[in-house]
C-alpha cells in the first residue's frame, strides 16, 4: 500500500522490517547531528563528519546528540566521557 500524499514515510512502517527501520532510525540521528553541528559551531572537519556517517551504534549517535548541548567544542562531543 503507498503512503498516501503529504504523509510521512514512517506512515508505512508497519511494512518494514525492523532492520530497516533500525536503519532510518540511525540516518535519522546521523542528520540531527549533522544539521546541530554546523548550528553550534558552523563548522565540522571531514574527519569527524566521516566519524558520525560510520557509526552504526545507534545508543552512541543519541549520545552524542544529547552532548551537543552541553559541550564546547566538537572535539569534546567525541572525547570520552569521564
């Protein structure tokens, strides 16, 4: 059955298998982190964009998104936690 229009995609998902909805789940943090990054510090090296569009630990993209409220630099949203 198609989406009907104007609604989201997650309307579907009851058709999805839980692999793929774990996939947009981890997209999803991916892009919230990369659209809070450049708002806080407008700029984020290749090295750390490639950090987040590898990681495939999904508690650990919510963590860092949670971080980046609170840290001052993007290399302290990588740091460990201590």
């Amino acid at each position: 059955m198609p989406v009907p229009p104007g609604m989201p995609e997650s309307w579907d998902d009851h058709h999805v298998s839980p692999a793929t909805r774990e996939q947009r789940k981890i997209t999803a943090a991916r892009r919230a982190i990369d659209v809070a990054l450049q708002t806080r510090f407008l700029w984020i090296s290749p090295e750390k964009r490639e950090a987040i569009a590898t990681c495939e630990d999904l508690e650990v993209l919510q963590q860092w998104l949670i971080r980046i409220l609170t840290v001052d630099t993007v290399e302290e949203l990588f740091a460990e936690p201590g």
